[in-house]
C-alpha cells in the first residue's frame, strides 16, 4: 500500500494523508521521496490552489524512522536525497496547511514547520527531540524553530529535547490554530476551501512576501511588497474581484 495517499477535498483542494499509521507516519526514506513527487506534481497542477496534509489521530508524524537512521553513514546518498525531497515542498508556491493530530516530533515537527499554517489539535504533541539521540535537527529545524519562536525559546527546546503541548507551540509562535482534536481536519479543509475561492496570484503574491520579507531589510521588504500588489492590477483576476464586488455576485478567479 502506498505510504501517501492524496484525495480531492474540494475544489482546487487536496488532501495528503502520511499512511504509516503502524509506524506512527515515521518518515522513511521511501515515504519522502513519495511524498516530494506528490508535491512537485501538485505544484505544477493549476487546478490545485490550496494543500492539507495530515496524518491519522495518533500521529501527524512521529519523526524520522530510527532504523533507518542506524544504518546511516556521513556519506550516505540518503542525506542528499532527503535534502532533494525537503525542497520540493519548500518550492510549493501554493499554501500548504498542516492537520495536526497526536505526535509531530524530530522530523514530523519539521515537515509542520514547512507548512504555512499549523492547525493542532489540543492534544498534540510536539517538538525536536533530536538531541536525545546525540544528533540535531536537520531539516530546517533548528532555523526555522528560531525564526518563529526566538533565541530564547528555541534554546530552551532544542538543548533539552522536551516535547511540548499544542497550547506551548501556540503561545510560541510555532502553530497558527489549536482546535478540539476532533475537529482538526475539518478545520483545516474549512480554511483550504477559504484559501483556495481567493484569487491564486494574490495567494501565491501574499505568500511569497510574508516568506521573503522577513530576511530583507525593511525598506527592500516593502518595496518587494509594494511591486508585488502593483503587479497584480495587470491581472485579470484582480478585475473579475472587483467587478464581483460592486456586482454583488461571488468571483470566478482564474489565476491570470
């Protein structure tokens, strides 16, 4: 059986489920690779606006596979393809939401951080537990840890490897939403559906600022913010929402 399966929620939405549930969705070398074809094809696809991944109510993905990780070498082939599929969903210009339920540890966490938006159920739990096993996060973990959280608490987590609750990593800065547990991925496919009725180059222009921005200095942050909403009065989608608007009726974005 396939470790990732991928649905049609709704219109222009689709759902990754990790399928390892035996394992807890530990993420082995073949479900990555997996998973970064999904991605790339999703990517390329015009009619997928929005991206929900998740697991099942155990776990979102308890880290990365142990076993595998036992057998690894300095120089292990392993180390570049993982890089490789890490990127793919790094290269998805499309908003990507995580469904968070149970444990999303070690590289589970990372691939929640990947994501744009983080809704967790209130008995999540998460975290780096990395440094237990003598290593360290290293897929993003630590960086992007500290980009959200800061110094203070990144140091406080990632020296002692201790997993926190969903309510910690939203006091944090590290999840967007905590919701019932029940009602997690319901909420997520809410927000995909939301997502995915606005217009796509708007999206797609929202998202690559709010990535970007924060590493350039303040005023080439704002002038890429400022190109950006400029360009968009070229497109076509831009006209169709306002004429909407002032027609009272509900757009029909395109993407152009």
């Amino acid at each position: 059986m396939s470790e990732v399966l991928v649905e049609t929620a709704s219109v222009g939405v689709r759902l990754i489920r990790l399928n390892r549930p035996e394992q807890l969705n530990a993420l082995s070398m073949s479900l990555r690779i997996e998973l970064a074809q999904h991605f790339r094809e999703l990517t390329a696809d015009d009619s997928v606006r929005c991206v929900v991944i998740t697991g099942d109510e155990k776990a979102f993905a308890a880290g990365a596979d142990i076993k595998e990780l036992a057998k690894r070498t300095v120089l292990d082939d392993d180390f570049d393809r993982a890089t490789q599929a890490w990127r793919a969903i790094e290269n998805c210009h499309k908003p990507i939401i995580a469904a968070v339920n149970g444990f999303a540890l070690g590289g589970g966490f990372e691939l929640a951080l990947h994501c744009d938006i983080v809704i967790a159920g209130v008995g999540a739990t998460l975290g780096q537990p990395e440094v237990r096993f003598g290593i360290m996060p290293g897929a993003s973990g630590v960086q992007r840890f500290v980009r959200a959280a800061g110094k203070a608490a990144s140091m406080r987590w990632l020296l002692s490897g201790d997993r926190m609750s969903a309510s910690e990593a939203l006091r944090l800065g590290l999840v967007s939403e905590v919701v019932a547990d029940a009602d997690v991925l319901t909420n997520a496919l809410a927000l995909a559906a939301k997502i995915a009725g606005h217009g796509p180059l708007a999206v797609r222009s929202i998202k690559e600022s709010i990535l970007l921005g924060p590493d350039a200095p303040l005023p080439v942050a704002l002038a890429l913010e400022k190109k950006a909403f400029q360009l968009l009065f070229a497109s076509e989608d831009r006209t169709e929402g306002i004429e909407a608007f002032l027609e009272k009726r509900k757009p029909r974005f395109k993407g152009k």
